[in-house]
C-alpha cells in the first residue's frame, strides 16, 4: 500500500507536465501566428535574415504587427561646435526605447500620423535627459530615430502585410521584415493586431529568439566569463591580421 501511495505524486508531476503541455499547444494553435523561422542563429558568417510572419485576424480588420525588442537605456555623445572644432560636448541619455522596432501593416495610414503604431506612436515613449534641453526634445528624438534607421534597426513598412481570405469569418495575412546583421542575441516579440477603426480588437504575439552559435558565442562566453583569456585572444588576433594585411599588401613579402 505504502509503495502505491509513493507513486502518485509522480503520476500528478507528470499529468500536470502534459497539461502545461496541451493548453501551450492549444494556446499557439488558437493565436495561429508564426514566426520562420522562430530562432534565428547568428554564426560567424551572418549577414542578416529575412523572417516570414504568417496568422489570421477577423474578416473586416486591418492588420498591423510589431517587432519589438526589450527596452534600455542608451548613452549618446552630443556633438557641438567650440570654436573653429566639433567636439563632444556632452552626454545624452535615451531610455524608453526599445533595442529594434520594425512596424508593418496592410494599409499606409495605420502607422501614420495620429495611429497608436509607428513612429509617431514610439516617440511618445521616448525621454531624453543629460545634455538636452526641453525645446530640443523633439529634434534629438527624431534625431535618434533616424540614427536606428540608418543602423536598419528601425523600420517602417506601410503595406509590408497582405491579407486574403481564409475562411470562417476570418483573413489570412504574411509579411515578410528584414532583421538586420547588428541584431542582438536576446528574445524578441512579434505581435500581431487586428486592428478596426483605427484601434485593436484582437491581439496575438509571439517570441522570435536571436541567439549566438560557433565562434562567436565563443567569443562572447570568453569576454563576459574570461576576460583576461579574451584580452589575450584580441590582441594574438590583431597581431595575425596586422601580419596578413601587410603581408598581402607588399605583394607577398617577395617584392
């Protein structure tokens, strides 16, 4: 009797484990959105990778889908004339921003203008503080997202989603976004709205995850775990490709 009695807390475990188990695959089969691939791997030869966003919003919607990375705060050097020079003058700190945003929707005029996506919308989520006055809020916060523009790491797609239909009451929409070789390894979110009127009146999201793989999460495991073996490294590295360059340059050492 004894040996019965012991056995049921591990039935328990294991049918709550198939439980978290099913209503995580029903949840993800009810939202219908997806990511491909849903794990982006960043190796020694990346350069960037085109992800497909695919999922389904009521018939008579619009749709708009975000991509947004975790919030932190930045520090910025302003620059200023003194005298006949331009030198840094100053710090600027950006916090409120997120580390990647791309917007894309079905028709130009949700992510313009008063709309509660894009820029317009990001703006409002972003302070300055530091080396800036309270006039030049809105010139250095346009300043600075056209500084994430030029790094690709925000974007605006107005018509990057199309939409058909899927039956049921319900639109099929894809889009596809670019997301840039500077990405961060980290945990991103894609969201998908439905969007009426201009506001949402359904909502699905799902992770899109960027990690290091090979050398140069060697690397990064060396320069947070072993600082002083990644110094060694960094410098033997430099050495070798001073030696390469010069080597090729004077036309193989024989000349």
């Amino acid at each position: 009797m004894m040996a019965r009695v012991r056995k049921w807390p591990a039935m328990l475990a294991g049918l709550t484990v198939l439980l978290a188990a099913g209503l995580t695959a029903a949840a993800e089969a009810q939202s219908g959105l997806q990511v491909n691939p849903p794990v982006v791997e960043i190796s020694t030869f990346f350069h960037g990778q085109e992800i497909t966003v695919s999922g389904t919003i009521p018939a008579g919607h619009q749709a708009v889908a975000e991509v947004t990375g975790p919030v932190s705060e930045e520090h910025l050097m302003r620059k200023g004339r003194r005298g006949p020079l331009w030198m840094n003058v100053g710090e600027i700190n950006v916090s409120g921003a997120p580390s990647l945003y791309l917007v894309l929707a079905s028709a130009p005029g949700l992510v313009t203008g008063e709309a509660p996506w894009g820029f317009a919308a990001l703006m409002q989520h972003i302070n300055l503080t530091g080396q800036v006055q309270p006039d030049e809020q809105t010139k250095f916060r346009e300043q600075f997202l056209l500084l994430k523009k030029s790094q690709q790491l925000y974007a605006a797609m107005p018509e990057g989603l199309k939409t058909a239909p899927a039956g049921e009451g319900r639109l099929a929409v894809t889009g596809k976004f670019w997301l840039p070789s500077n990405v961060r390894p980290d945990t991103y979110k894609v969201c998908l709205a439905a969007v009426l009127d201009g506001k949402a009146t359904e909502q699905q999201c799902v992770d899109l995850v960027v990690k290091m793989v090979g050398f140069p999460a060697l690397l990064m495991s060396l320069a947070y775990q072993h600082a002083a073996l990644y110094g060694i490294l960094a410098v033997v590295i430099a050495i070798l490709t001073g030696f390469i360059m010069g080597y090729l340059f004077k036309g193989g050492g024989g000349h």
